[in-house]
C-alpha cells in the first residue's frame, strides 16, 4: 500500500464550489505540506504543518485553508473555488529531522469551471 | 527572497551523460535537494547536499557548491526511463520547508 495518499484523484469543480483534498499517510512522519503545480512553474508551498497543532502559511495560502485532523491526515480545503484554481495538487510529508526528504501523495488533478 | 535557475529543457541520447545546473539566491542556504517526476506523478527524492562536493548513488550523483551557490545533478549511462523532470529544492537555515525551481524536463532519445 502507498504510505502517503491522496483522495480524490482526479476532481472537476463549477467556481464558487466548496471542496476539500484529503490526504493521509502512513509513515509516521510529524510533518505535512501541501502544493500546487502549475506547467512550467514547479512546485509551490501553500500550508504546511509540524504536528496536529501547528499550521503555517506558505508562498500562495491565498484562496485555501487547511485542517489537520490527526498526526496521519492533512486535508486542504478551496472555501469557493475559482478557476485559476485548476492545478495538480500534491501533498507530502517528512520527519522532523529529514525535511530535505519529502514523501509526495499521487496528487489530485483539480479542474474549476 | 530566494529563487532557483535551472534549464527548461535538457536532451540527450541513451547512454550518455547529462549534467542539470542549478544556481540558487537564498539568504541564509542550509541544503540543496533535487527530486525526479515522471508525467505528472508524484516527485520522488533524489539526493540531498548540505556540503560541498559530489554524492553519489549509483548512476546519479549530485554536486554542491556553497561558495558559487552552484549545484548539479549528474546522470550517467542514461536510460530511456530516465526521461522526466528534475527538479532542485533549497532550504533556508532556520525553515523547514523546501522551495523548489521550476524544474528541467529531460528527454532521453535512442
């Protein structure tokens, strides 16, 4: 079984819609960050956690919040969805001590219209 | 701020060797990691240098230079499944979180 996934996989979405990306692992791993990809622009940081009652910003939290629900999950919500929005979405995880290893889901492929 | 260069594109021919530059603009460099993805996949790790020199693992090996902030990722004996995208990742001293370049595509032909 994978240790970190993704749910759903592959989501289509009108603007304005409420959705939340789940992701659980089970690694075991303290450390949890969600991004965003766009083609040709890498990966960007939009909220990262150190434990169940840490939550940090990253580059591009405009537009999202996140909830970390236990040590193993990590979901990221878009509280009304607008499609430039429409990204591949990858949650990851790392130990305290590894964060320069990082652990990537599947992704989901979100697509606002 | 920090920001990350490296090339867009690289190509190469199956068995050869092919060098992915990237240079880096950070206050404060702690480590540089570089991650593959194949096909919009999930980004797998690599290797990571917090020192200067060259690591290697088996036909990658990555190289750092802290004084240029200058590092490479180093394929040797290339392989059609190698093609994907490489992508380097800086940590700041005092974060714990990775910013990673835009990434390079390598295309791997026969």
């Amino acid at each position: 079984d994978a240790d970190v996934t993704q749910t759903p996989r592959n989501r289509i979405t009108k603007t304005g819609k409420r959705i939340m990306l789940e992701c659980s692992q089970t690694k075991g791993h303290d450390r949890m960050y969600w991004y965003r990809q766009d083609p040709g622009l890498g990966l960007r940081l939009i909220y990262y956690s150190f434990d169940v009652k840490d939550i940090n910003k990253g580059e591009i939290s405009d537009g999202y919040s996140v909830s970390r629900q236990a040590q193993a999950k990590f979901s990221l919500s878009l509280e009304s969805a607008i499609p430039n929005q429409t990204a591949l979405y990858f949650c990851a995880t790392s130990s305290s001590v590894g964060v320069e290893t990082q652990y990537f889901g599947p992704g989901t492929r979100l697509l606002v219209l | 701020g920090q920001s990350l260069e490296q090339p867009s594109e690289v190509t190469a021919v199956e068995g050869a060797i092919v060098q992915i530059n990237c240079t880096y603009q950070t206050s404060g460099f702690y480590g540089l990691s570089w991650y593959q993805q194949h096909d919009g996949g999930a980004p797998t790790f690599l290797s990571y240098n917090a020192l200067d020199g060259l690591e290697e693992t088996g036909r990658f090996s990555s190289f750092l230079s802290r004084s240029d902030s200058y590092g490479y990722l180093l394929l040797q004996e290339l392989q059609m499944k190698d093609s994907a995208s490489y992508f380097c990742a800086v940590r700041q001293s005092g974060y714990s979180t990775l910013t990673f370049g835009k990434g390079t595509m390598l295309l791997v032909s026969p």
